[in-house]
C-alpha cells in the first residue's frame, strides 16, 4: 500500500462475526481520515462489517472511475 494512504488512516477491526449474524454498520472511528488518491478525495461516512460471501466479480480496464478501482465485488449475506 502506498505510504500516503497509511497517514491517518484508522481501521479498527471489528468484532468476529458467525455466519447468520445481520450485517453491522457503525459509526466512522474518530481517528479515520477521508482517503486522498490523486483524482479523488474520499471521505468515509460508516464502518460496516458482515460475514459474507464473494458471488461475483467485474473487471474493468477502461472505465471513468478505473483511478479509484477496477473491481466490483457482488456479495450476499444471510446464507447458511
């Protein structure tokens, strides 16, 4: 990871969660900072945390927003 993004950036780890459990969101810790990328200024507006699994995954090379990612992750929750 770049050394600029690891300036102020806070990311507590939250409790394990057991499959079945709801997805969790909380509020933004005090410490975390908006992320700073060469294009974009990112500011984070809530934790969130479930277990969850990868359905599927897109790729992309060409698009407008490929300076931010060039994935997507679809996920789904509550299974099992």
């Amino acid at each position: 990871m770049p050394s600029y993004l690891n300036d102020g950036v806070d990311c507590s780890q939250f409790r394990p969660m057991a499959t079945g459990d709801e997805p969790l969101q909380t509020e933004v810790p005090t410490g975390m900072q908006p992320f700073v990328l060469p294009k974009v200024k990112m500011t984070p507006l809530a934790g969130f945390s479930m277990p969850a699994r990868v359905l599927h995954r897109a790729f992309y090379l060409y698009d407008e927003h490929t300076s931010i990612s060039t994935t997507d992750w679809f996920v789904g929750w509550g299974y099992g």
